[in-house]
C-alpha cells in the first residue's frame, strides 16, 4: 500500500517507488511533520523531534506545566494560527467573532484508492493503470467550529505526492479567509538548504536564480492578477551542494494561474518551513456556514539525482497526468506558421493565402491568423471583445478562407484574447459594466485595453458562447489563447463591496470555466497558450493548452537561456517555439535546432524568403519530424548553463530505451584560437555502441559519456551542431 496508518505510533506513512513522506497525530492532537525523502522503513522518526524549554515560544494551554512542547519548534504538517507559532502561518482566518485564530487538531482520516478531485480548479489525474491512493485529514478547531480537509494523492510510481486542502465553515457565523496556503512543510536542519526561482520580465521569462537561505523569510510570488512574467509558481529547494546529477532536490509546483506566493522562513533554531499558495495581498474570502473553499493543488517531487533526477519526474509526469489533450501522444504536432510578424494587422484574406502557398514550399502544416481579424481591428486600440469576422478583411469570410487553407492540403488556426475589451468596442460599449474599473477612478490602461471582469457569469457565459461560434463555423484545428496586460483596477460590478477581497480569486476561477467549456467543446482542436509570450506559463494553464509559448522573445540565443530555465520542470513538449527574423546575424539552421526544442514552427513572412531559404526551412521541417519521437517523448539533459561563462551551450534528448538521441550545441562566443572544446554526452546505455549522425564511427555509450564529442574549431559565429546517436549492434 502507498499510504499506511499505524495506531501504535500515531503515524501515517506515505510511500512511492523511491521517497517516503511520513507525518505523526503528535502532543495534544497536533499534527507533525516527520520525514519527506529517500525511502525509509521506519514506522516512527518523531525521535528526530527534541523537546526543550525554548525561551519566548509560547506553550499551549492545555500542555499545562509542560513548557518543552511549543508550536513555535514544532515541525508541522500545517501551522495553526494564534497558538504560540510565530512563524509564517499557512492560515489567517477571521472568526465569527472577530477573533484571528484557527487551532487546528486531528480530528479523524480516511484513506480511500484513486485521487481526489477539486470542484472549482484544476488538478492532475490518474489514468488506468497508475497506482495512486489518496489521504484526507481533517483539522478542526473546536470553538469556531473551522474544519480543514487536507488532501493528499500519492502516485507510487510517479514518485509524486499532491497535496491541496478545503476549508468548511461549519459554525454559525460567516468567517473570512485571508490567507491560506495549499503546503506547508517544516525541517528541523533547514540551513543546509538553497532555494531556486525562476525569475524573469517580460521577454526573459523564468531566468534560473539560486540563493542560500539566511534567517529570513524569503517571498517568491506575483500581485499582478496571474503568475506572470515576474515570477512562476514554481520552487526548488536543495542541498548546497547540488547539481544537475547529485544532491538532494525538492520541487514545489502550484497549479494555480493568478497570485501566488511561496515563502522560505530559516528560523531562530535553523529549521525551515516553507508555505506555497494563494497570495494574500487584497484576499478576503468569505464564507458562510456550510460554505467550502478549495485552495490549488501542489505536485511535489523529490530526487537525490540533483536537478535533472526532478525535472526527468516532473517532465513525465506532466506530459501522462496533467495535460488532457490529444496532441499529447495520440496525435503529432503540426510545423505552424504565424501571421504576426509577416503582416502584424495589416493583411486580408488574399495575403494569408499567398503566405500560406508560400509556407507549404517550407514544409509548414498550419497557418495561424493571428491578430487583426475580427471588429475593427487595425491596432492595438480598438476591437478586443468584438468576436465577429472583420469582412473588411477576409472578404470572402471565415469559412471560405478556410477552405482555401485547406485545398492547399494546410491546417488553418486562430489567435483570441478573450479576458480582455477595449473601450473602442462594440462589447464596451454595450456592456461597460463588464469591464473591471474602480467606482469613480480612471482606469489604468495597459497595451490601451481593458480586462473583462472573468468573476461575472454574463461574462463568461458571453466569451463562450462568442468563442464557440468562431470556432463552430469553420474548420479550425488549432487556437492560441492570449493575454496582455496585468490586471489592475480589481473591482466587480456583479460583488458588493465587502466581497471585493474575492475579485483575485473569482476571476481565476471564472477563467478557468470559460476554458474548460471551449476546449471540452473542441477536443480535436489544439489549444496554445500565451500571455504576452510566457507570462502565465504555469502548471494549472497546462491543464488546458498541451503547450504554452515561451516567450514573445524569439531571439534564438536568448532563447537558450529562456528554454533552459523552463526546462527545470515544463517539459519540451510544452514549449511554444518559432524561428522568426529576430536574431539577423544567426544563421537560420541554428535558429531551427533552437526551435526544436520546443514545439516548433515559424514567425515571418514565408513570401519574402528565397527559394533557397524555403529549401532549408523545408529540411528543418523535415528533420523536426523525424527526430519528433525523441524530442517530445525522450528525457530532457541540460549539458551546459547558459547563464555561466562559457562558448557553447549544449542540450540533449534521450529515448527511454536509450537507443537514441539527438545532441543538441549552438556555439555562442567565438574566441580566436581557442581550444579544442568537447560535450559530453548523458543517458546513454555505457557498454552500448552508437552510430554519430549515420556515419561509420560508432563509440561506446561510455566514451560519449566521459570522453565526449569534439566540437569543431573556428567556425562562423552562432555555429550549431546536431549529433543524432543511434545504437547500433556490433
């Protein structure tokens, strides 16, 4: 079994292929945190607890004289409020009473076969055949009458653990969420830690940062209204001394698309405790008796393989258990080709067939119409909610130009940006109340538009059925949902004023329904998402769209870096990636082996390229095709950090079977006269013999691994290599 209770012990043990998580019903009813790593058999690690008089910790009533049991050092598996702790709390909650206390005891469990399910958000899911059990534990404060459910899902050969909670008012007076974290984790030797974010802005995405904890309390999180550009919800914790192959790793990964915050607080006595949710800037939830709220779901990972060990479990993961489309094994990944940098707002419907007549010569699959399309569209000022076909445009309408897309044995796809409305607009216009505004201020513009209120129902109810229509009258095989701007001016016409603190929270839920709905609606239509290129790329969006556009950055060598970085747990498959004009002096092969890392495809005007160029874009088609298998299905290795000094950056795929793999380099700083530089392979059977891009030399595994492969000297700038290994028998 994967998850065990033991009465002699009060403990619970949670057990997948390689880690144990084991928590104890402790001193006084509370619940404790044990032990989460390697696999251990023991069915009690409390003695790791030591007990101590600690001055200014506070002891809770009913320990009476007993002064060595405080809260404040206890390691717990989810922190009470108002008894003594005064470390970063996992709940705020305001009482009926106006009191701010929540002293939360065990009050009974139950362990059930399957995984949980959350009613209002998104959560990973279990297919045939995977063992998972899950675990619910309820918490409950016996004044106010505050019951929290803590659930868990433990996927044994996964070696993943999710964890996410509700929380039911079960008293008589409405109370008010102000914080509530989905984990909370404590160590008792916390100073042996860093912590790794992936931090950015827009255009340089999940940029890798690695800091040592100090006694602090160090805060990762966005206020912008999604995950952002900023800051991805998304945290490693590890030993000092790991690397990409050795060392201790735990992965924190939050489903959840709006404000987030993680926090990693190194206390007085070097233990840490690390808390991952819903951020609690300009959060009041209320809730009325009887009411439950559902905080987002945490898939946590540990490997003591370093960071590649964690990326290879969330990697796998993710493409079998949290992406629901198709195009995920069942169906490949069309080569696509985007409108916006060929056109931008300015084409019709006759300039989209010629670029499309001019993409196929490339080997390109689908067009997308990107924005422009639809109301009186010309610029980024006016016609954002006015969902209807400019005919000004596309003369002969959507479904014909369609058609024309097709005849052309080409796909055809689409660009929407629902949760946003300018005022130059039939929709605003009509509906100015559906735009969020604060009551007697001026709006804070952003890109000259406006965000819907997604909390409202009319709203919702409105994109789908418009979203829908679009979609309904043409073939369409492929959408890219976008987004453009940070949400400000958080105030809902549809909530009275003391239900503001709810708009945050509402509108992600309110997203999420449109999505669903749309995509449930078309499930043979390939969903891409984007917000202002990776502004929202985060585990929970994944739930929806296969995959997610990077960046709007598509220079191919800042795209080493911004792939690199995305790679710690989002894995290619799920990575938008174009070759486009961005990047002159780069030659248009390396923009491609950059480009195939990741979904692949285009962003330019296929009717200015030459003959030759078409030529050469056709063979990297091609060549993304038949490497699809390894790139898309394979484990991931990061060779080298970009973020380092170096002259090369280097990636690698491998097939699970270790029969290929296709080697990835772009040489990115020249020096004159420089040395022979090598890559080293990784994940290749050792005593196997491998075949280097269909050549006569074969070298073993081994060799490839250790010795590695020499790079070639004085070659132009931004050189790129690909080495497909194959083994072979000898």
């Amino acid at each position: 079994m994967s998850i065990i209770y033991q009465e002699e012990y009060k403990t619970i043990t949670l057990h997948t292929k390689n880690t144990t998580y084991q928590m104890k019903v402790g001193n006084l009813d509370y619940l404790l945190h044990l032990y989460y790593g390697p696999t251990i058999s023991d069915n009690d690690v409390s003695y790791q607890i030591q007990q101590y008089d600690r001055g200014f910790s506070g002891n809770p009533y009913e320990s009476r004289n007993e002064r060595t049991f405080s809260l404040d050092a206890q390691p717990q598996e989810f922190s009470t409020q108002q008894q003594g702790d005064f470390r970063t709390p996992s709940i705020e909650v305001v009482n009926g009473d106006g009191s701010y206390s929540f002293h939360g005891k065990v009050n009974n469990y139950r362990i059930l076969d399957g995984k949980y399910q959350l009613d209002t958000l998104p959560c990973v899911f279990a297919n045939p055949g995977d063992h998972v059990q899950s675990l619910e534990i309820t918490l409950c404060d016996a004044v106010s009458k505050v019951e929290l459910t803590l659930l868990y899902s433990v996927f044994e050969e996964a070696d993943i653990i999710t964890r996410a909670l509700k929380v039911k008012n079960a008293g008589s007076s409405p109370i008010h969420l102000r914080k509530i974290m989905s984990v909370c984790l404590d160590w008792l030797n916390g100073s042996a830690f860093d912590l790794v974010s992936l931090p950015g802005r827009y255009g340089q995405e999940r940029q890798v940062e690695r800091q040592r904890m100090t006694h602090h309390i160090h805060s990762i999180g966005s206020i912008r209204g999604s995950s952002s550009h900023q800051q991805n919800p998304f945290v490693i914790l590890c030993d000092k001394q790991a690397t990409e192959d050795f060392g201790k790793c735990y992965g924190f990964s939050l489903m959840y698309s709006g404000n987030f915050l993680a926090e990693a607080e190194l206390d007085q006595y070097d233990q840490l405790r690390f808390v991952m949710g819903i951020n609690p800037k300009q959060f009041v939830y209320e809730l009325n008796p009887g009411d439950v709220f559902e905080a987002p779901e945490v898939v946590m990972a540990f490997s003591q393989h370093g960071f590649t060990g964690l990326s290879h479990l969330y990697h796998d993961f993710y493409r079998t258990n949290l992406c629901r489309s198709k195009f995920v094994s069942k169906v490949q990944r069309p080569v696509l080709i985007n409108s916006w940098e060929a056109a931008f707002m300015d084409f019709d419907d006759v300039k989209l067939v010629e670029i499309a007549k001019a993409a196929k010569k490339m080997g390109v699959d689908l067009l997308v119409m990107d924005d422009g399309w639809f109301g009186k569209r010309d610029d980024d000022n006016s016609g954002l909610g006015d969902w209807y076909v400019n005919k000004d445009k596309i003369k002969c309408g959507l479904h014909q130009l369609v058609e024309q897309i097709n005849a052309l044995d080409m796909k055809f796809g689409i660009w929407f940006e629902p949760e946003m409305v300018s005022e130059d607009s039939d929709l605003y216009r009509a509906h100015p109340e559906w735009a969020m505004q604060i009551p007697g201020r001026h709006a804070v513009r952003s890109r000259n538009q406006m965000a819907l209120d997604m909390s409202r129902k009319d709203v919702q109810d409105y994109l789908i059925k418009s979203v829908n229509s679009i979609l309904d009258d043409a073939n369409i095989y492929y959408v890219k949902w976008d987004i453009n701007r940070s949400l400000a001016d958080i105030w809902s016409n549809a909530l009275p004023a003391d239900k503001q603190g709810e708009v945050y929270h509402r509108y992600i839920l309110g997203l999420y329904r449109v999505m669903n709905e749309i995509i449930l609606t078309h499930p043979d239509i390939l969903f891409e998402g984007c917000s202002g290129g990776g502004g929202r790329y985060d585990a929970a969006m994944l739930h929806y769209y296969p995959q997610y556009w990077v960046s709007d950055n598509n220079h191919p060598i800042d795209r080493l870096k911004l792939h690199y970085g995305t790679s710690f747990v989002y894995p290619t498959s799920t990575m938008g990636a174009h070759i486009s004009d961005s990047g002159k002096l780069v030659p248009l092969k390396t923009k491609a082996v950059v480009a195939m890392c990741g979904t692949f495809g285009y962003e330019l005007d296929a009717t200015h390229l030459s003959e030759e160029e078409r030529k050469l874009c056709k063979e990297q088609s091609d060549l993304f095709r038949k490497y699809y298998h390894i790139t898309f299905y394979g484990d991931f290795y990061r060779l080298t950090n970009p973020f380092e000094p170096g002259n090369m950056t280097a990636w690698q795929h491998v097939t699970k079977d270790k029969t290929e793999s296709l080697l990835s380099v772009v040489v990115t700083n020249l020096t004159c006269n420089g040395p022979q530089e090598y890559i080293c392979a990784k994940g290749l059977e050792p005593d196997a013999m491998y075949q280097i891009n269909g050549g006569e030399q074969t070298s073993s595994g081994a060799a490839l691994m250790n010795a590695g492969i020499p790079i070639p000297r004085e070659v132009p700038e931004y050189t790129a290599f690909q080495y497909h290994l194959q083994k072979v028998e000898v």
